[in-house]
C-alpha cells in the first residue's frame, strides 16, 4: 500500500496543477458557446455510465488485506480468460502471413480496437500547439557541461477561449556535443515535485513516501552516452481526474462539454503532448529527432507505451512498471484489474467504451489485449521494466502483474518475427515460459525485460536499458 500512497499523493498533486493551468481565465467563453462544465470525477463517471446504459459495474480488486475483494495473488487463478486475440489472425478469421497484411490490413484493425474500446479517439479538429522557448541555461549535469532549454507549447484555443492549454517541456544536450544527439523523453512532474525525486535518486535510501530504493540518476547515464533528455509535464496539458475531462486538451477540442463513449481519455492526450514534443524536436538543430525514445513509470509508463504503439517516429522505448491499461495482459485476475480501471478513480485514463468491460461484459470480452498494443510498436525495440513482487526488499508488490506483462511480451513476439525482428528469445508460449529470476536482463531480441529488486522505479534498469540501446541508438560522430 506505500506504493498506491506514493501515486495518491502524486495523483493528487499533479491534478491540482492541471486543473489550475486549465482554468485560469474560466468565464471568457466563446460568443454563443456554452460555459465549460464544472463536475466532480464521479458526476463525469455516471454521465458516461448513462451514455453506455450501464446501471453498475463491478467492483475492483482491493490491496488491503483483509477486503473482501482483496486481490487475487494466486497463480493458480490468474488466467479466467487464457486465450488471447491472434495480432496475426484478421477480423474475418483470415492468417496474416507477409508484413504487408500486417501493415496494410490487421494492424489498422488493432489500431480501430483500441481506439473505440480502450484509449479512445484523437478527434480531428485538435488545435495547432505553437513552440516558445523561455529560457536557456548553459550549467554542468555532473562534470558534464550542458544546455536546457525551458519550452512552452501554446495550444491555440480560438475555438474556446474559455480554456487555456500550455505544454511545459524540458530539453537538455551535451554542450560540447559534434552534431544532433538522440535524446530520451520521460513522462515526469512539475519542477517542485520533479526536484524532490531528484535528490533521491541516485540513493539507497528509502523515500518517505514509502520503500523505492533507487539507482543512478538517469540524466547523467544518458549524457554518459552522448544522448540527451527531456522532460514533458503531462498534467501542464491534461488533468489526472475525471473532473478534468472537460478541461485540458481533452476539453478543449470538446469545447468543455463531456465525452462521447469513443472520445480520448488521458493516456492517449498525454501520448498526444509527447508527440507534439517530438514535433519540436524536428526543428531543434540540438536534437537528432531520428533517434527519440520515450520512457514513463506507472501510469506514465502506460502513457509511453501507448505513445510508442501510436507515433512511429518513436525509436526506442524504456516501460517502467506499467501494470493493468500499459504492459499487463487486461484478461489476467491478478492485482489491479479492469474494474479499478473502470471505476471513478482511474477511468480518465481511458476512453469511455472502456467502462463496459467492467459491467456488463468482462475482459474476456475485450477485441484486443496488452500484447497487441506491444505489438503495435514493431519493429521498433522495447524494454519492458518492473521492479519485484512482494517478499523482496524495496519491492512494488503484486498490484501490478509483473508475471501478466512478462505473458504479453511473450505474446506479442510473433509480430516481431513477421517483421524480421527477434522476440524475447524463450520458447514462445506465453502461458507456460517461465519468467527469469530476478535481475535478470532478457535483451537478446528487439524486446527486452528486466525485474529489477530496487521498489517502484525504474532507475536500477536504466544501465541495462541503456547497454542494451546501444545496438539501435547512437550519439553524433566527433569531427574528424
């Protein structure tokens, strides 16, 4: 439970941030246009249990001991619903056998399936964002010297004045770099909260907010590979809470107003913002926007595994400890579940259809599952990040199925091979491979998994991430 504390917190803070940067100039509405609605999570959750015709939902599992819907953590019952989707079968039943029906027909059919019935719809009319730099720093990351630039993305709302949208997004480079370098953009926090990380990682300490026992500091391994990072601020452009649905970008393009069940929910608006910031990076001499990877933890790892599986101009992928809506097989009943995710707590993060996996049907009635969204990155390389289960130190506990997203990883090789790309390397059968032990890196193939022992972070995965990148990404070539 330190660990959902953590993100409460987090969650809380975060959402405070985003509703205020939302609706600092709430009144000036368009000529004609209604005022943006004004609810509460739960009043924005039954407006969407209305829409879809749902009286109640199930409800999801419990990380309290003692609950009588305390989590399932036993193996033997983890897999209610054992037979995935085929990413290589079509829709008509027919084998996908060369890369062009993978790319011509069954990946736009996945594509169309987590778009109506998980992660919702980009609508078309999203404004146009407008670049600024704020300020630029020359300063030393370590014994490195570097420059950060501060950058503003500002959405333009003529549409809707009555909503204010900005992108906060930092990017650091090597000062003396020869040429462009590749950069890794992380899903992070405000400055004030991002700060207080900092000092704790590159520690083995304990955080107060409960056991993450971190490693390097991942700025400074990037620098070290000649790379340079940026930081994108997802609540600068969209709330973590359903009250902040009609605001932000979501909002925004609905004008204030609520979703349709097939609209976008946050993971898909914060993946949106990550690409806009990939837009700027083409036009920033500093960066080589060929060489990007993405990188998030927790919900922001579901973030970056959806920006990943969206934007193909992504060329690399670190997924930190994504659980249930990121990496972990939505069919397993184990830790978190569909039904947490469709309750009133975390449904923004998805799209409104979502809700009906969670009453009446069930997740076995899902067209597409955690595999495919995982297939849908290839052949692009993707390392695939937790920390450990319960009973070890410093661990991130069952809640979020290490063993589910290992199973999907697993799954989603067969893709990779369609491609000309090598899967994870184990048998290939993803209800029997056995996962590896504990600190043990898998990065034979263009998909790679570690389990670290180090909490809920990815920092003591970065090394091995970041050897393994080497294959796929490099740094500018002095001048001879």
């Amino acid at each position: 439970m330190r660990q959902r504390n953590f993100l409460v917190f987090f969650s809380a803070s975060l959402a405070v941030i985003g509703v205020g940067i939302a609706s600092r100039v709430m009144g000036q509405s368009a000529t004609n246009a209604p005022a943006p609605m004004n609810w509460t999570a739960e009043q924005d959750h039954q407006n969407m249990m209305e829409q879809l015709g749902i009286k109640s939902l199930r409800p999801g599992a419990d990380a309290r001991p003692g609950s009588p819907h305390y989590q399932n953590t036993n193996e033997a019952k983890a897999n209610p619903y054992p037979n995935l989707p085929d990413p290589l079968r079509l829709n008509n039943g027919e084998k996908v056998t060369s890369p062009a029906m993978w790319w011509n027909q069954r990946r736009p059919e996945i594509v169309e399936e987590f778009d109506r019935e998980m992660y919702g719809r980009v609508p078309k009319n999203v404004p146009k964002v407008t670049w600024d730099v704020t300020a630029v720093v020359r300063t030393n990351n370590g014994a490195i010297p570097v420059i950060t630039k501060e950058l503003v993305g500002q959405v333009d709302n003529t549409e809707c004045p009555a909503i204010t949208v900005n992108i906060q997004l930092t990017l650091t480079t090597p000062a003396e770099a020869p040429g462009p370098v590749p950069v890794m953009l992380e899903f992070g926090f405000p400055p004030f909260l991002q700060r207080r990380i900092n000092r704790l990682e590159g520690t083995n300490r304990p955080s107060r907010f409960g056991m993450y026992r971190y490693g390097p500091d991942w700025r400074q391994l990037v620098l070290s590979n000649g790379w340079g990072y940026a930081v994108i601020v997802p609540v600068s452009y969209q709330a973590d809470n359903g009250a902040g649905l009609t605001r932000g970008i979501i909002g925004l393009c609905n004008k204030g107003q609520p979703r349709k069940p097939d609209d976008w929910g946050a993971l898909r608006a914060w993946a949106w913002g990550a690409s806009r910031a990939l837009d700027y990076f083409e036009t920033d001499p500093a960066v080589d926007a060929r060489q990007v990877g993405i990188e998030g933890l927790s919900r922001y790892g579901k973030a970056a595994l959806v920006t990943m599986a969206y934007d193909p101009r992504f060329a690399i992928a670190l997924i930190g400890s994504s659980g249930e809506g990121g990496a972990k097989l939505s069919r397993r009943n184990f830790g978190e579940l569909v039904e947490n995710l469709a309750a009133s707590g975390e449904y923004h993060w998805m799209a409104g259809n979502f809700l009906k996996y969670a009453g009446p049907l069930t997740p076995g009635d899902l067209p597409v599952d955690a595999h495919e969204l995982i297939a849908l990155c290839a052949p692009r390389p993707v390392f695939i990040s937790y920390g450990a289960t319960w009973g070890k130190p410093g661990a991130e506990g069952p809640w979020l199925d290490q063993h589910g997203s290992f199973m999907a990883v697993v799954a989603a090789g067969p893709v990779y091979r369609l491609l000309g790309k090598r899967d994870l390397g184990t048998p290939g059968n993803y209800l029997t491979d056995p996962m590896p032990p504990l600190n043990t890196t898998l990065d034979s193939g263009d998909l790679a998994w570690r389990q670290h022992d180090g909490g809920h972070t990815d920092a003591p995965n970065w090394p091995a991430f970041l050897k393994w990148a080497d294959r796929y990404i490099h740094g500018p070539m002095p001048p001879r």
